[in-house]
C-alpha cells in the first residue's frame, strides 16, 4: 500500500509532466506560426506547384514589374501563379483589390503546335481569325493569353479596383495593359490538376 508522500509525489509529478508537455508543444505551435506566416502574407510573390501537396492557398501585397513575357515588357503585371516545366494546370479564384485597373491575366501554355513562327495560330484555317501566340525564349515553347476583364464599380470616393474571378490555367497574373505600376492585395486559392490533355478541334 502507498504512502501519503508517495501518493503526493506521484501526483506532483504527474502534474508537472503536464504542464511541461503543454509549454513544450505551445512553444512549437508559436514558432511553426512565425515561420508560416510571413510566407502566407509577403510581398515577394514566389508561388509554384511545388508545394508537395494539390492545393495552395496564399496572401499577399505586390508591387507590380515590367510583364515578363516578350513583347509585353512595356505592360505591368504580378505573376501569382508561375509556368510549371510539366505545364501543370491551376483552377481556382483570385480576389484583389489594387491601385489601379487591372485585367486577371490567365496562360495557356503547351501550345507548340499550334504556330509556326510564333506570330499566330497558324493551324487554325484563315478564315476564323488568328489567335496570337507569344514564344518563350530559351525554348520554353508557346503560350497564348486570356485577359479577364473585370466590371470594376464606381464608389463614394471614386472607382474601386477590386474583383473576384475564377480561373483554369497554367499560370496567373495581374496585368496593366497601359503600363502603369500598381500594388495589390490579393488572395489566391488553387486546386493543382496536373496537366493537361491536349485536345484540338479544328475542322471537325
């Protein structure tokens, strides 16, 4: 049978143990928050599909930089979501509110075959038009652009540049067509769907 002593002791430890346990894992949920969080909400936009999972959800402020695509260097944009080497496709929505108009500008990459010289969509018979497609240097094959414009409303103190917009697409950006520079707050969420199967139907 225990003692009084042993009974009390058994039980201090027991609380101790507790305690400890409980400051130990507050203080590895503290840091785990310190390290995430700057990451989440950062001005340095670095996103990619590498994030070892089929979802990424981020926040940010961006300033925006010349459009790196050729040809467009004279535009403004914020690439959100980047090109990927396996072309892997993003399908979510983007919320932002930014400084001035601006288009969610969607990529559609893999398109190798689609033109000869880089300058349109040169399998597309004459008589539907041309789709412009823009080279990648470095080989990185071709893409073409989808500009979401945004209905952007008028307020007590003037327009506000913010929307909402869903999009599918290999990479994401917010793009300023007259070049202007801009800032931006942004939410983005996207499901990682892998990439795509190429499907054509022309002349069908």
């Amino acid at each position: 049978m225990l003692k009084i002593e042993q009974v009390r002791y058994c039980v201090i430890s027991t609380v101790v143990f507790a305690v400890s346990a409980m400051v130990i894992s507050s203080l590895f949920a503290s840091s785990a928050f310190v390290i995430f969080f700057p990451r989440a909400f950062a001005q340095s936009v670095e996103t990619s599909a590498d994030f070892g999972g089929q979802k990424i959800v981020q926040q940010g402020i961006a300033t925006s930089s010349p459009d790196p695509l050729p040809g467009h260097e004279s535009h403004q944009s914020i690439t959100l979501l980047r090109l990927t080497s396996d072309n892997k496709v993003y399908s979510g929505r983007v919320t932002f509110t930014a400084t001035q108009p601006v288009e969610v500008q969607i990529i559609h990459r893999d398109l190798t075959n689609a033109s000869t010289d880089g300058g349109g969509s040169s399998i597309i018979p004459d008589n539907f038009g041309k789709l412009p497609a823009i080279q990648l240097p470095n080989g990185g094959g071709q893409v073409m652009i989808t500009n979401v414009v945004p209905k952007f409303t008028e307020g007590a103190t003037g327009t506000t540049f913010a929307a909402s917009v869903p999009y599918s697409g290999n990479a994401v950006a917010l793009h300023n067509l007259e070049g202007k520079p801009f800032a931006a707050v942004f939410t983005v969420t996207a499901d990682v769907l892998g990439p795509a199967e190429r499907v054509d139907k022309i002349g069908e």
